[in-house]
C-alpha cells in the first residue's frame, strides 16, 4: 500500500481504541492520538531510505512492531514515572501497545497485495498476502483511507457519547 492506504489501515486499527479513549477521556484526546496514529503509520517504509536494509524486510515484522511498541512504551513510562509508578505502568502500557498496534496495521496493510509480507523473519519464513490488489491502486488506497476516516471518527463520536 501506499501512504494514504496505510494511514487508512492505522485508522482502522485504532477505531476501537479510540471508541474506548473518548468514552474514558474526551474525544479532543481520542482524535489527538487518532493524528499521532496516523502520522506514524509510515514508520516501517523507512527502509527505503536506509541501505543495506530490504524493503518489507525486519521492519516489516513482529519483531520490529514489538522493539517499536517497546521504545515508544519505554518514552510513556518515563513520562508516566513524574506522576507516579502506576503512572509509569499506564503511560508505558499504553504507549507500548500505541507504537506496536501502528506497525501491526502497516503490516496487514501490505499482506492485502501480492508482495505480501513475511511477519516472523528470519525465524519463519512464512509468506503471508490475500493478493486482492496492488499497492500502487489508487481505488484501494482511497478506500482504506475513506473507511479508516469513517471508522475512526464514528468510534470517537459514538465513545463520547457513552453516559460514563
């Protein structure tokens, strides 16, 4: 996929989440991580930048999803730790599962074209794609993103909505 498909896909993956943000926060917090969500969506295709590293290779994997969600958990829990310990186990918690929940949606966007991904490399080498259109389709892309948008601001509406 490419970037607006991607983005699309970080949206829809966050929609739940998002539900559950704005009906135990507010929906200005639910939509601030909705933009964070959306604007790291990107984050596994820098690998085309870097040589020596093979496009949708180790950062297109669990692994990497995981020493993401780690860094970003690692940053939440020393910015929860000024609060207090507990905050430290939420802020981190929370982070953790941000920064792997937006890798994981890059990697089920790519398993939707024919390149397809391998997500447990080099430990496995299963290949994982539904093959249902190419990256470069522009339908698609606009698709994704149409229906991570609708999804996302349904979410948060109908989470700010609950009597809590």
């Amino acid at each position: 996929m490419h970037r607006k498909g991607h983005i699309g896909a970080s949206l829809v993956v966050y929609a739940p989440f998002g539900f559950a943000l704005a009906a135990l926060a507010s929906i200005e917090a639910g939509a601030i991580v909705a933009a964070a969500v959306a604007s790291t969506a990107m984050i596994p295709d820098l690998d085309i930048s870097v040589p020596f590293v093979k496009h949708r290779g180790i950062t297109h994997t669990v692994w990497f999803a995981l020493a993401v969600g780690g860094a970003f958990g690692a940053v939440g829990a020393i910015l929860g730790l000024q609060r207090s310990v507990l905050g430290a186990v939420l802020f981190g918690g929370l982070a953790f599962l941000f920064g792997a929940l937006t890798i994981v949606s890059h990697l089920l966007a790519d398993a939707l074209t024919p390149m397809g991904i391998e997500p447990f490399a080099p430990v496995r080498g299963d290949h994982y794609t539904l093959d249902l259109f190419r990256a470069a389709n522009p339908v698609a892309n606009y698709a994704l993103l149409g229906l991570g948008g609708v999804l996302a601001a349904a979410a948060l509406v109908a989470g700010a909505a609950l009597p809590l």
